[in-house]
C-alpha cells in the first residue's frame, strides 16, 4: 500500500465530494486503483455535505467602496481587522447562526481577505470581510455561494419595516439619541434625521454606504446585526432628503 497522501489532487475526490482520508489500493496490471474508506467516514463526510447544503442565505452584501464615516464607524464595533476607507466590504448573514463558523472558515481559505466581525446569535450569524481588491472579497463570496449550494438570487429580499424623515430635532430628542448611540457622531438640535429600519438587519449597510455617497451627511447609528437593522443619519434638511433618497434606492435595487 502507498499513502494516501500521495494520490493525485484528481484520484482523492468521489463523485465531486471533499477530500475523504482511507488507503490507497494497488491495483493489478491495469494500473487501476480505489481508495477503501470505513463506512463510519462515509456516514460522516456525506452528513458533513448535507449540514453545509442546509445552510440559509438571509443577507448577501457587496460594498464596492466604503465610506469614511461607515468605515469608521464599522472600525467601533470591529473585534478583527478594522477596515479602511476605500476598502471593498462583503456582509454575509446566514441562519443557523452558528453555521457563520463554517462560511467564514470557508471564505478565509478561499483568498486573503480580511475577517472584521464575525457575530453568532441565536437564530443567525453575520461575518464582514475586508480587503483593497474588489476581485478578492467577489471571489471568496463566490466560494461561499457555491459551497452551501446558494446563488445571490436565493438570498432574503429586503424590507423596509419602517422610514421616516424628522425635520429641525427637539433638543431634548437630540441629548437622547446621543447618549443611547455612543459609537457613532452626535446629532445636534435643529438638524434633520432619517432613519430606516429593514429586516434582514444587514442591508442597512448598503444603505449607509450608498447614503453617505449621495449627500453630506452625519452618521449618528448603524445596526447590521438582529432581527432588525437600524440606521440613522442626521444634517441639513436638503442633504437628509437626498441621503435618505438613495438609502431607498440601494434598497429597492436588492
């Protein structure tokens, strides 16, 4: 008998499975030859498979560019590799949510991407990757999509649970939202505020980012994780309108 290491990267797949450990088997004249596996690995690779195939795609999320005042913000929250302005950013949201150990495990081995956050809830787990070349995030996505059998058409469409523009704030209102929203820039009395909420939680992300595009904007609050994903920003009337105008946008595009 040989290793088995030493079998062609080829002769180690079965019928498009993983890699599978057993023993190669010399064969005879024909120079044929098989690799016997124990049925308790079979039972375990096949199980293995199965897991990764039941895997929900709620939020898939590309953002070309991120904004400095996003990127900063995201930088609060970061436990992993902080992000930078200009960075390209993909947010991912899967349920189960300890099922995000598994995605990510699979998109760092893909290529070189940055890992920023990674958040296991309950019902679901979300994980951002960073990195300066849109090609690098794009294609550990596509590593993912096809891993757990998904497509970017499969993931949860978005909804908006609630919009609203509030125009010249109370500075009562203005105090409150400063001191419950400590990682973001302060909103002041007299400014407009928009805020969106949509469910699933991440695609306030792309809103954000796209937002923070379109006008000048203060980014006072963005939640991308939860049931729900909140987002508030705060400035001059004009400015707020528009923001929130191509928050809308970025949204219905999804």
């Amino acid at each position: 008998m040989n290793s088995f290491a030493s079998l062609d990267i080829r002769e180690r797949r079965h019928s498009g499975s993983p890699l599978i450990t057993g023993s190669d088997v010399q064969a005879h004249s024909s120079g044929a030859s098989c690799v016997i596996t124990t049925d308790s690995e079979t039972a375990r690779v096949a199980r293995q498979n199965s897991n990764v195939q039941q895997i929900e795609l709620r939020t898939y999320v590309f953002l070309d560019s991120l904004q400095p005042q996003l990127a900063a913000y995201m930088g609060t929250v970061s436990q992993g590799f902080l992000p930078i302005p200009g960075d390209a950013c993909l947010w991912m949201e899967v349920s189960p949510g300890m099922a995000v150990h598994r995605v990510t495990d699979i998109a760092l081995k893909a290529s070189n991407v940055r890992l920023g956050q990674m958040i296991v809830e309950r019902a679901f787990g979300s994980l951002a990757l960073y990195h300066r070349d849109q090609s690098t995030v794009l294609h550990s996505g596509d590593v993912v999509l096809d891993a757990i059998g998904s497509t970017i058409d499969r993931r949860t469409k978005p909804e908006v649970s609630w919009t609203e523009v509030i125009r010249a704030i109370t500075p009562d209102h203005a105090v409150l939202i400063n001191r419950q929203n400590r990682r973001g820039s302060m909103i002041q009395s007299g400014m407009s505020m928009f805020i969106l909420e949509t469910e699933p939680a991440g695609y306030v992300l792309y809103a954000a980012n796209e937002a923070e595009k379109a006008a000048n904007i203060t980014v006072v609050d963005v939640k991308g994780v939860g049931a729900f994903g909140r987002l508030t920003l705060a400035g001059k009337e004009g400015d707020v309108e528009e923001a929130a105008a191509a928050a809308m946008r970025a949204i219905d595009q999804i």
